[in-house]
C-alpha cells in the first residue's frame, strides 16, 4: 500500500509538472505560435538549405583540385609482334664483297627476316597524380552566382507569408476566446440578477403580491440563461482548444489571456492603421516580386547558354614502373618520371536543333505568367482592401449601436424591475425587458467579435499584422 501510495504522489507530481500554465498577451500568444508552428520551423529549415545550396553554388566556381593513384602489377605483361631481320649486316658484308665458304659473294637476298613479341611494360607500375581545374566561364554557372540572393530572398518572402497566416489564425483565435469569456461574465451576472429577481419574487408571493405564474415565467427565463452558460462554456472550451492548436501548445495546459477588450483603443488602432495602401507591405506581393526577378534571370541563363564553357586545368603526375632489367649499375630496378600539363579547355555548342532557342521562349512566356500574376495578386489586394476597409467602418458603426442598444435596454429593465418591486409593474413587463436585454447584450459581444475580425482583416489587407 505505501508503494502504492508513493507511485500515486509521484504520477501526481509529473502530471502536475507537465501541465503548465501560461498567461498571455496578444503579441505573447503570436510569438509562441511563432516558435511553435511546425510550418514555420520547416520553412526556415528550407532557408538553410538554400543558404548551404548557395555556398555549393559558389564553391564550383573555385579552383577544383582532385589527387589520384594507382598501383598495377601485370601477371601476364602486354607485347606487341615486332619485325626482326639481319639485312643490316649483309648489307655491310655486301658492300665489303664478303664471299660465302664456297666462293660465292654474299648479297642482300642471304639475309632473314621474322617477328619477335616485345613487351614495353614492366611487371609493377604505379601512378600517383594531382590535378588543379579552375573554372573560368560557365553560363548557367554564371547565372546562378547572380542568383543566390534573390533565391534565399525568395525563401525568406516564403516564411514571411507563413508567418502572416499565423499572425492573422492567432488574433482571431485569441479574440474568440476572449470575448466568450467576456461574454460568460455577463451571463454569470444575469444569473445573479434573476435568481435574485426570483428570491425577491417568492417572497413577494408569500406577502401576497405576486403570483405563482409569474414565478413560473421568470423560471423558465432563467433556465434558458442557463442553458445559454451551458452552451458558451462548451463553446470557450472548443475556441480554447482551437487556440492551443494554433499556439502550439499541449491541450493539457491552461491557458489565462491578459489582454482587455475596449473600444476606445481599438478605435484609436483603426484610426491609426488609416493609411494608403503600399503592395511592398504584403508579403505575398514581395515573393512574387522576387520570383519575377529570379525568372528574368532564368531568361538570362536561356540566353546565355549560347555562350562557351571555358576552364583551366594543370596536371602534374609522376609514374614509376619496376623490371629486373633496369637495375643497372646498382641503381635499382625503378625507373620513375615525372609529367606535369598545364592548359585551357573550350567547349562550345555548334547545332543543337533549336533547343536553346525554345528555351529561351519558354522562360520568357513564364515571365508573362509571373507578370500576370502579380498583376492579379494586385486586383485582389485592392478588393480585399475596400471590402476590408468598408467592414471594419461598418463593423465600428454596427458595435457602437449594439453597445448603445444594450445600455439602453439594461436602463429599461433597471427600471422595470424598480416598478414590478413597487407594484406598478407586471411581470410579463419584466421578464419582456430582459429578454430584450440579453438579446442586446447577444447583439453586442457578436457585434464586437465582427469589429475585431474585420480590424485584423484590415490590418492584413495593408500588410500591418
């Protein structure tokens, strides 16, 4: 049982550490979901990569220096048939007149000819080389040292466009959650109010000035507000874990948001984000902009393809080979030597069938298409940006009437309920004004969740994230 017992604490305890808790701000939740988010992580994996694929890049425009050796030994040597004859000396001995044993003179035709098999390798060789190859001319080569930091800037643009989307999935998860909670503590003090309401009503009753039906009445009135708790507590619970989703944090922990919902300062954000629109502020102009640079160099690549691949190189390699046969004088039986080639190589197309010129075509077809894109991403960014604008007037608008609807009902039925205590008031009166009343303050909390929906759409339609 102490065993046990001793495991329980310990499981309790690591649940507990597990398990944290975190308060956060606005730019607190878009940070974590920042460090967090997998997609982000992946992008700037691929910057990386790019930064290391630009230094591969670069390298092949340095000197290449490769080493090489080779050890052979020939169980079988290779000959070749070689001519033999003695013409050589008949022709002396012709000359000088020479007779045979039997008087005869010796002439050219006495002499032999026939073929013998000489090797010209010995049995052990070996080959020990380096060469130096610096390139000096190579298009795409050329090309693509140019390139490098347009494609890095077109990686960076990339993460910078995942980086928007988060911007935008966390402001609006986070503005959820918090005018649900908002929106719960109106619900609690409704509660509060008519259950008291209800108190006060029972006892009344019991005086005598109030009747059982109108206790009936405002039962069901407050049965329905809670169902209405029920229902917005269920409904932060799955706002909460779509948040924790989007931070990238573990469901298990508990979240505190510490920002306040006011109207006066999201006023003044909208007042202050009022500004003409600027494409260069969107991060999905910038990376198609980068990707109309790289496809002009493209084109560039196309063209220059016309151009010679020029390179130097030099050679050094010294060979040694091994025979009985060289040991003369004591000297040993290696014979070494020592080649060393130094030289400029060009290599130049002469026909290929038109393939370059094609080439060249289709990279210049798609530059149009990267143009027409970023002709369309414009159109876009405009509509999105007066419908985004005219939401965010109308949003404001529509907030400060709800706001001044359930000021104006909460007053109503402050008064109503101040005329029912006095007797000069029906209770159909009563539970009417606050029906009214919570579905004024209903009105309000989705009129304010649109307001800051479209100021997050706004910012985003500037590029103001």
């Amino acid at each position: 049982m102490k065993l046990i017992f001793l495991l329980f604490l310990l499981f309790s305890f690591v649940k507990i550490d597990a398990q944290q808790i975190r308060s956060l701000t606005l730019k607190e939740a878009v940070e974590t979901a920042l460090n967090n988010a997998l997609e982000i992580k992946n992008l700037k994996l691929d910057e990386q990569i790019q930064v290391a694929l630009n230094n591969e890049i670069k390298g092949t425009a340095l000197p290449q220096i490769s080493g090489s050796g080779q050890l052979t030994y020939y169980t079988n040597l290779p000959v070749i048939p070689f001519p033999t004859s003695d013409i050589s000396v008949y022709n002396v001995l012709a000359k000088e007149g020479v007779k045979d044993i039997n008087g005869n003179p010796i002439t050219v035709s006495n002499a032999s000819f026939g073929v013998q098999s000489v090797s010209f390798v010995a049995p052990l060789n070996y080959q020990l080389g380096i060469g130096v190859q610096q390139l000096l001319f190579q298009p795409d080569v050329f090309v693509a040292l140019q390139a490098r930091q347009q494609v890095l800037e077109f990686a960076k643009n990339n993460t910078n466009v995942a980086v928007e989307k988060v911007k935008e999935s966390v402001q609006k998860a986070y503005y959820t959650v918090l005018i649900a909670q908002n929106q719960i503590k109106v619900l609690n003090e409704t509660i509060f109010r008519l259950e008291k309401l209800k108190s006060d009503m029972a006892q009344m009753f019991k005086n005598g000035f109030a009747e059982k039906l109108d206790i009936d009445k405002l039962t069901v009135t407050l049965n329905n507000t809670k169902a209405a708790q029920n229902q917005a507590n269920n409904g932060i619970n799955i706002s909460l874990a779509v948040l924790k989703s989007t931070l990238g944090v573990a469901q298990s922990d508990s979240i505190v948001l510490t920002d306040q919902l006011d109207i006066k300062n999201l006023q003044a954000e909208i007042l202050q984000h009022e500004s003409a629109l600027d494409y260069e502020n969107r991060s999905e102009y910038k990376l198609l902009g980068t990707a109309k640079k790289l496809q002009e160099l493209d084109v560039t690549r196309a063209k220059m393809a016309y151009f010679p691949t020029v390179a130097a190189f030099y050679q050094l390699q010294r060979s040694g080979q091994r025979n009985k046969i060289y040991d003369i004088d004591g000297s040993g039986p290696w014979f070494a030597f020592t080649t060393g080639l130094v030289g400029i190589s060009l290599q130049q197309s002469i026909y290929d069938g038109g393939q370059k010129k094609q080439k060249i075509q289709q990279a210049k077809l798609k530059l149009q298409k990267v143009d027409n894109s970023i002709l369309q991403l414009r159109q876009f960014i405009d509509l999105e940006n007066v419908t985004a604008k005219n939401s965010l007037n109308n949003a404001v608008l529509n907030l400060e009437v709800q706001k001044s609807n359930m000021e104006l009902a909460e007053s109503v039925f402050n008064t109503t309920t101040k005329k029912y205590q006095a007797g000069l008031g029906s209770s159909f009166e009563l539970i009417q004004t606050d029906t009214e009343l919570q579905r004024a303050m209903g009105s309000y909390f989705q009129a304010l969740y649109d307001a800051y929906v479209a100021k997050v759409n706004f910012q985003k339609s500037i590029g103001k994230l």
